[in-house]
C-alpha cells in the first residue's frame, strides 16, 4: 500500500508542473487567456503539500446556494484538499493566512486546478481504500498585498461551489475585484459572468479605469463589446460635437440648449477639435446666408409674381436664420479664441457684401426681415472688435481687406436703417469707432485710402463725430513725422 510522503520527501521532490499544456489548452483558448495562465503561475506560486500541518485560521462553511450533488464550501470533516492562502510566502504559519477546506470536485470546476491536481489524482483512482485514508493535499496560493484580494480569491473560490454567480457577482466593483482572479485560475464561467455583467451596467470614472486595465487579458471575443463601449473612431468626438452644434442651431427656442452646448464648447478637452467643429459649422452657415441673399437679389424667371415674391420672402427668411446662428457661432468662435479662420472669411466677402448693399437699398426686406441688416452687422462688430483688442491676431491685409468691404455695408446701413444694441446706442456708431480703430493700425497708404472713405461718419456737427476727428488727427499726426526709412 502506497503511504503518504512525510515533509522532507515531499519539500525534496521536485514541483510538478501546475499548468501543463495537454491538460488546460482546450479548443479555441486565446493566447491572451495563456498568458493569464502563466501570471496565474507565477503569481500563486502554487505548491503540494502531501502531509497534514496544523490550521489556524478557518472560514466558516459559507451559505451561499451550491448544487446539491456537490460538497459545502469549507467544510473540514469531508474536504481533501486544503488551500492556504498566504499574503507572505515565505512563512509557513502568517497571522494572516487564511486556511480553506475545499474539495476536488469543486475545484476541478476551473482548469487551473483541474490540470495541478489531475496528475496525482490518478494515483488515488486506482485504489479506492487508498484515497479514502490519505491524507488531504495541502496547496499554497500566494496572495498580493493589495487591498480586497484576499476578500476576492475567497469569492472565486466560493463561486466554485454554486452556479449561482448573479448573487456574488452583482455590480461592476464586485466584478472588478473577482475577474483578474478568475482569469489567473481560468474559471471560465466566472470570467463570462464578470464580463457580462462589466457590458451591461454604468460605470464610475475610476470603475472604467480599471476595467481598461483588463481588457488586455481577455480574449477579442470577450473584450470587444467593453472595448466598443470606451472607444471611438479617430473623428467620433468631433462628429458628436457637430452633431450637437447643428442639432443646436437649427431648432428654435433653444436658449438653454445653447448655453449648455457654449459650455460643453468650452470645456473641450481638445481645443484643436473645437476649432475643426466650429469652422465647420461657420462655413456651412455663411455659405446658406450668401447663397440666399444671392438668390434673393437676382432672382431668375421662375413663374408669376406672386410666385417670384414668395420665393423672395422664402431666401430672406433663410438669410435672417442663419444669420442668427452665424452670430451664435462666432461668438462661440471669439470665446473660444478660434476665430482666425472665420476673420479671414469674412473679409473676402466682395460679391456678398455687393448683395447686401444692393439688398438693403430698397425697402422690400424691410416688412419681411427688418432685423436681418443688425444680425450681419453684429457679425461684423463682434469680429472687427476682436481684431482691435488684440482677441484675434490676422496680418495687415486681412484687416484692410475687412474694413473696404463691410464698409460700403455700414455706410448703406447708416443711410437707411439704424439698428440698435440693446443700451439703445446705434449699433452703426459702434462699428464705426471699430473700424477706425483697425484703420489705426495700417500702413499709412492704406489708412489714408480708407479715411477718404469714412467721411460719412460725420454727423450733423463737429461734435457728434469725436471717434473720426481723433482717427484723422492721428493720421496727420503721424504724416508730419519726419520718415523713418531706412
């Protein structure tokens, strides 16, 4: 009759390999899930122990539901297998092991003990008589000092004993905490349950953090729904932030939508991004506003009168929307300091603002969209101030560029309507001083050039018109200064 190996035997005799590849590498097994086969290894630093020592530290029988053909959770008088586990290896007798009854037939549940124990469990198959009077097989598993693993290893192996997994594994920090543990031992049905359960619920910031950190040890098939959930294509976020902006600017009474999506604009983590976003959204709107005054002031023969006069109402109606969200946007744009882009549009704009002249000469607008000409010029002025204040930094011929052609605009503007800011002061008076301002800081031929054309900010007397007395004086000024060339 075979007996048991006493302590020296068996601390002389070589380990057996716990893992070995004809015993655990079934079927479609990922080289990820051997790769946590091997960090199961190395980690557990799993020995057998073929003689009985003395146990401390007992967990009492667990009452979690487990199938009724299968033993209890740690119970002593019936397991034959007893698993210590051990925060430090290298002590026989730690205060705080934790020392488990368990039983093969549970165990064998998952391959990382169905392969250590199977090789030895042969021996005992062969004589009854003999498996009935040895000893329990003791195996040690170290565990890492880490907050919540002994507490894990525990469930796992508790999970051994029942195929009620919802009732241990029921939120996303339980799953956590369990799934490393059931990939180092290769309980499958515990990783599905864990990996189900991570897709289907919400997560916390720090909850995704750490499942990112798992993906890596899952196989493509287990690891893509998680992976669909955290990652985007290249463009996605641009794509949902357009999304938003269009949804915003093409739906009325959407105020506080506006504010929410201003701050989302705002807090941006790219702000590269924004800009793409913003620029993309401006030039789809200036384009509708364009083409709509162009429509509108040189209508092609499209059938009666009335016919032509709705379709002109229909282009007016068109422009004065989207220069609603034109104004929108550019604000956005200013805060933001992305506006580059759109200073430059809007200074290459000669056949657009020869439509608007053309447009607001005659008084057909003006019981359809009287406000159109103060939404446009609101453009203007929030984009020339921000030229002039240093907001917004573009070369000298941009700027020139910008005030010759919206000139023209303010000076029609001045001549037929006057628009007002909401402190009753003319929204004209306020572009004028903007645009001396901008004329101030050009060349001298090109100041010169654009004063001549200024003359009309003069009112009824010398009085009213301070901001041009004081550009024309400063260009006098610096005419009298002796040249500077080199």
């Amino acid at each position: 009759m075979k007996t048991p190996e006493s302590p020296s035997q068996s601390s002389n005799r070589p380990n057996p390999n716990p893992l070995p590849s004809d015993k655990l590498v079934t079927g479609a097994t990922s080289k990820k899930r051997l790769r946590a086969a091997a960090l199961a290894t190395s980690s557990c630093a799993s020995i057998i122990i073929d003689s009985p020592n003395s146990h401390t530290d007992l967990i009492k029988p667990d009452p979690i539901p487990h199938d009724p053909s299968l033993p209890s959770f740690n119970h002593p008088a019936s397991a034959d297998v007893i698993i210590r586990l051990s925060l430090d290896p290298a002590s026989d007798h730690s205060p705080d092991d934790v020392v488990l009854y368990l039983h093969a037939a549970c165990l064998r549940r998952c391959k990382y003990f169905a392969a250590l124990l199977s090789d030895r469990w042969q021996h005992h198959h062969e004589n009854d008589a003999v498996s009935a009077a040895a000893a329990p097989y003791r195996i040690n598993l170290e565990v890492p000092p880490a907050p919540g693993a002994m507490e894990a290893r525990i469930s796992v192996l508790r999970l051994l004993y029942s195929d009620d997994f919802a009732s241990e594994i029921n939120t996303a920090s339980a799953a956590i905490e369990i799934l490393p543990v059931a990939l180092e031992l290769l309980f499958e049905d515990c990783v599905r349950r864990c990996v189900r359960l991570l897709e289907a619920v919400p997560w916390t910031e720090e909850e995704e953090s750490r499942v990112l950190a798992l993906v890596p040890l899952l196989s493509e098939e287990e690891s893509k729904d998680l992976i669909a959930r955290v990652s985007g294509t290249n463009n996605s976020g641009e794509e949902m932030l357009y999304g938003l902006i269009t949804s915003v600017i093409h739906n009325q009474n959407m105020a506080y939508v506006k504010a929410f999506v201003a701050k989302l604009l705002r807090e941006f983590s790219s702000r590269s991004s924004a800009e793409r976003v913003l620029e993309r959204a401006f030039q789809g709107t200036f384009k509708v506003v364009k083409e709509s005054m162009e429509d509108y002031t040189s209508p092609g023969v499209r059938g009666d009168h009335n016919e032509t006069e709705a379709i002109q109402r229909l282009n007016l109606h068109t422009a004065m929307t989207n220069g609603r969200h034109l104004l929108w946007l550019v604000e956005r744009m200013i805060e933001l300091r992305v506006a580059d882009a759109a200073v430059r549009e809007w200074s290459e704009q000669p056949a657009f603002t020869a439509d608007l002249q053309r447009a607001f000469r005659d008084d057909a607008w003006r019981n359809i969209v009287p406000g159109l000409p103060g939404v446009l010029l609101r453009c203007t002025a929030k984009l020339a101030s921000a030229m002039a204040s240093g907001t917004i930094l573009v070369a000298a011929q941009v700027r020139k560029k910008l005030v010759n052609d919206w000139l023209p605009v303010l000076i029609v503007c001045k001549d037929n309507i006057s628009p007002l800011t909401p402190n009753n002061r003319p929204l004209y008076l306020d572009l004028e001083e903007t645009f001396l301002k901008i004329i101030s800081t050009l060349p001298m031929l090109d100041a010169q050039e654009l004063l001549q054309q200024c003359l009309g900010f003069s009112t009824r007397n010398y009085d009213d018109c301070p901001h041009l007395v004081m550009a024309f004086n400063t260009w006098f000024r610096r005419a009298a200064r002796p040249s500077q060339g080199i």
